[in-house]
C-alpha cells in the first residue's frame, strides 16, 4: 500500500490524487473512472470527481491502495 503525505493541507480532492500516485495518466482519466465507478473510498464505491480525501482515508483502484497520511 502507498501512503501519501497531505503536507499540511485539510484535503486533496479525489481526482488529483489519482494523478499524483500515477493510478491514472491524467485527471481526465481520473475522472472518467471516478465516474464509472471503479474508485472505492474507504470500502466505498465514489462517483464524486471533487471528493475530499482527507487523513486516514483509504482509496482503492483496481487492487492497488493509498492511504493519506
């Protein structure tokens, strides 16, 4: 599993996570996987592009996992 550090901030929004931890190529694609219902947020299934992924949750796509610290 990867963690990735907030550095402060409150909140990385859903889709720019997923670009940052190179699981998508682009925040396009983030986006349309979001969409489709690929990405779950702590167990659960996210259609929300823009979500606020804070400290201590847990994304899933396809098998692999980041947990923000």
């Amino acid at each position: 599993m990867k963690e990735f550090n907030l550095d402060g901030s409150e909140y990385i929004p859903l889709c720019d996570l997923l670009k940052i931890v190179d699981f998508t190529n682009s925040g396009a694609e983030a986006k349309h996987l979001i969409a489709e219902g690929k990405v779950k947020v702590d167990g659960v299934v996210e259609l929300r592009k823009r979500c606020k992924i804070r400290s201590g949750q847990i994304v899933n796509f396809q098998g692999k996992e980041v947990k923000v610290i």
